[in-house]
C-alpha cells in the first residue's frame, strides 16, 4: 500500500497549511493517479484540472502571503454529479443534459470551496440518483474498485470508488435511499447521513427552485472518521442566508466506555447474510471490550414489515415529484390493478408514487408517532448498530429493472428490495448515521454497517466510528490500487 496515495484530507490540510507541502503538488498527484487509474474504474466522469491548478496556486500564495487558511485549504476532492458546480454539468444522468453547465456552486460545494477545497471534478450517479449501480448512458458505468464485475454502489457510487481507490482524498455525496450508505459499504470506506435539515441541498435539483425533498440529505464520504467531522464540521449549517447559526452537541469524552449501544444483527422478515451478521458480532464484541452496555437485538419501535411498509409510502411519496405528469395516469392505473393485500415492493411502489395528499398526511403522521417511539428508544440507547444492506456488493445487474432483481442470501434468493428496511432504519425517522467499514465477505468484498443515533447526535456517531477505527478496523484499499 503507498501511504502517499491514502493520505487523509486531515493530514493533507496540515501538510499544505504547514509549507511541507504546496497544494499544487497535491493537486498534481491527485489528477496524475486519475489520468492513469479511472480508466480501470471510471468513477470521475467531469474534470476541471486546470482550474484546479489554478486554485491550488492560489492557495500557495496566499499561505505565502501569511494569510489564515480555511480547514480543508488545498485538499483534493470531488463532488458527487448532481451537486451544482459552477461551469459544469449536473445530468443526473440524462443524455438530454450533456449541455447543461451550472451557472453557481451548490451550497454545500460553496462551503467546502470558502474552505479551501480544491475540486478536482465530479463522480458518477445513476439515472436520476435512482439506483444502486451507478451507471447511465451517458457516462457509462462505474465499477468497484475491489471487484470490476460488482456494483460500487448507488446513488454515491462514483463518490465511493474514487475514494477507495485513492483517486480524491474526501466526497460529498446525498442520500435518501441509502446514495451515501450503500456504497461506502461496497467500496469500504466511511460515510455520513447527517440528521435530516443540518446540511443544505440547496443546488441539488434538475429543478433551480425546486424546495427541499423530503428525507433526502447532503453529507460527507472520507477514508477515516476524522475526515467525517472535519467535513461535517465545514457542511453543517442553515440554507444560504439563514439567520441562525448550528452547533451540533459535542461527542462523549469517553468511548465507548459506558455508552449503551445496541446492535442489530439480522431480522426474521429481512434476513441479511452470514457475512453481514458476523460483521455486526464483531462490532457488538469489540465495543464490550473497549468497555461499553451492548445489547443484542433489541426490540425495535416498529415491527419490521410495518416499518419497511411505512418507508416506502414517504419515501415514494417524495420521489414522486420525479414522475412526469403525463406518465401519473397510467402509474395510478397500474396501482389501482395491485391487490390490496399484496405488502411487496411493486405494490407499496406504485401506491406511494400515486398517493392523494392526504394520504401523505396520514403517512406523516405515523412517521411522527415512530419519531416519537424512537425517541424514548434513545433514552435506553446511546446508539444502535445496524446492517446497511443484507450483503456486500451484488454482480451488475443492468437489464433487469430494479423491482425485478434479486440478491443470493445465502444460497436463498430474496427481493434486492429488502434493502429499503434496513436503508429506511435512520432515513424514515430523519435520524443521522454513519457508515464504517466492518469486515469482508467470504469472497473478499468489504462489508459495511451504521451507526444510528437520535437527532443531532452525529458526532457521537462519528466518534464511536472513530474508536472502532482505531480499536477494531477501518479502511483497507482495494488490492488492485495499493502501489
């Protein structure tokens, strides 16, 4: 492994604010091993090199001048596709948008840049963020940098992979479906699904105005947990212009010890692998050695088939404003056709893409009474350790829509749509969590699992992140990128 090309945004930082090193130099590695390396994975699929040398410059001379540096001056990153940066484009994937070019920064990419970052270009996403494969026609498909024929996850697969191969040294990625989660847990490295509103998704739209979407969040993707708070610490606060200020409540001073955590490691309805829940045992056994209350399985606020049902209907409901008005007919034709008893994903995906809005209404309200039960849940918990998805990365499965395809469990083949219950874990309830690296499968692939805590808890999560990073594991890279 070079440690040169797995350098943390962290240290990168302290390099370039220090005079050890320029952020040119910097900058120039970065692009050097993406000119030579994205052709094996094609994660970067917009650059702007020469303004980013640019920029870099910039930043050399103003630390020559003795100016104040920003936290992330000179750090080599990229942006998930669809987040506005000025001068590129935001596709989401659709062919039709090649020509589009962002005439200003989202507020989240403004943020990091005011820090110093220095964007290299931006990662690849699936048609319209809607998969977890990140493949459309006019980018072509990303591949997992730990295996070439398997996913690298979606909507944030881009983001992912680029990370895990050394390619960008931090990413910011949104989640709604689990874009942030499922492909750090694929590509093996970390990620963070802050609490519901802390993070601006001002400049993530194909609509300009477009109001916020329900469920869907910002937030950062790193190789260590500190890189997590550092880039958190940068994303946090209100929407452009907002009369307040955020402080997120500080993580506990000792961890783990004494904090009560439960962990999750599988469900009767949506069963998850060997693999998976071995991951989930080790964590539970690491956090008792380093001294904390773990408690196995505990019972959750909602019963499962009810939560993944709930899920569904809002999370439906939000993507619903992506549907063309003249395809809503035929949708509410084809759920209208479903039979009322049938609880699988097609029925409960139809039924929430065309429900009245007083049906939403009713959906919003059991979601309060769940935020309410998972409240009293975190008077018992200090967190809860959870699967991200019931195996590690499946092989591409392009032809097959996504409501059709299944994943091998163990030899038992399940719906792909199981995943949405444990996705929906922190994403119903608008709760912040945290995905780390925890093991690998029995054919090499890394396994990930979350951390979830109530609102406003996401440093606490990270810090637990941070402990097992250094007591347990952490980021380990692909075999193919290790020179």
């Amino acid at each position: 492994m070079s440690a040169a090309r797995y350098r943390s945004a962290s240290e990168l930082a302290a390099g370039v604010a220090s005079g050890a090193v320029s952020a040119l130099e910097r900058v120039d590695e970065h692009i050097a091993r993406i000119e030579r390396d994205d052709t094996r994975i094609n994660a970067v699929i917009v650059r702007r090199f020469e303004a980013a040398r640019s920029e870099a410059r910039a930043i050399d001379a103003a630390r020559a001048r003795g100016e104040t540096l920003g936290p992330l001056a000179g750090v080599p990153m990229t942006v998930k596709e669809c987040f506005d940066l000025a001068g590129t484009p935001s596709t989401f994937g659709h062919p039709d948008r090649a020509d589009h070019r962002a005439s200003r920064d989202a507020a989240t990419v403004a943020r990091l840049r005011r820090a110093g970052a220095v964007i290299l270009g931006k990662t690849n996403v699936p048609k319209d963020l809607a998969d977890w494969q990140s493949f459309n026609a006019l980018y072509g498909t990303t591949l997992n940098p730990w295996d070439a024929a398997r996913s690298a996850g979606g909507s944030s697969g881009g983001s992912a992979a680029a990370l895990a191969s050394g390619m960008s040294a931090l990413e910011i990625g949104s989640d709604i479906g689990g874009s942030i989660r499922v492909p750090a847990h694929f590509c093996g490295v970390y990620g963070h699904k802050p609490t519901f509103g802390i993070v601006s998704t001002e400049g993530h739209s194909m609509i300009a105005e477009a109001p916020a979407a329900d469920l869907n969040v910002a937030g950062p993707l790193a190789r260590t947990s500190a890189d997590l708070a550092l880039a958190l610490g940068v994303l946090a606060g209100g929407e452009p212009g907002a009369p307040w200020q955020l402080t997120l409540p500080l993580a506990p001073a000792s961890v783990p010890r004494g904090l009560r955590i439960g962990v999750i490691t599988g469900d009767t309805t949506f069963a998850v692998d060997q693999a998976t829940r071995a991951a989930a045992l080790g964590a539970a056994e690491a956090l008792r050695a380093g001294g904390a209350t773990v408690t196995l399985d505990p019972a959750l606020p909602m019963a499962s088939q009810d939560y993944y049902e709930l899920y569904i209907a809002v999370l439906r409901g939000s993507t619903s404003a992506r549907v063309p008005l003249e395809g809503l007919a035929a949708l509410r034709d084809q759920a209208q056709a479903t039979d009322p008893a049938d609880r699988g994903y097609d029925a409960l995906r139809l039924r929430g893409l065309t429900q009245s809005h007083r049906e939403w209404h009713e959906r919003d309200l059991e979601r309060t009474r769940l935020r309410a039960r998972w409240a009293d849940f975190f008077r018992q918990y200090d967190a809860v350790i959870a699967p991200i998805t019931p195996t590690c990365a499946f092989p591409h499965t392009h032809s097959t829509p996504k409501h059709e395809q299944r994943l091998d469990i163990d030899g038992v083949m399940r719906p792909i749509s199981d995943s949405y219950f444990w996705i929906g874990l922190p994403t119903l309830p608008l709760l912040p969590s945290t995905a780390i690296p925890a093991g690998t499968s029995t054919s090499g692939m890394p396994i990930g699992l979350q951390i979830i805590g109530p609102d406003f808890s996401d440093l606490r999560g990270i810090a637990i992140a941070g402990w097992l990073e250094h007591a347990w594991r952490g980021f380990a890279p692909p075999p193919a990128f290790r020179d």
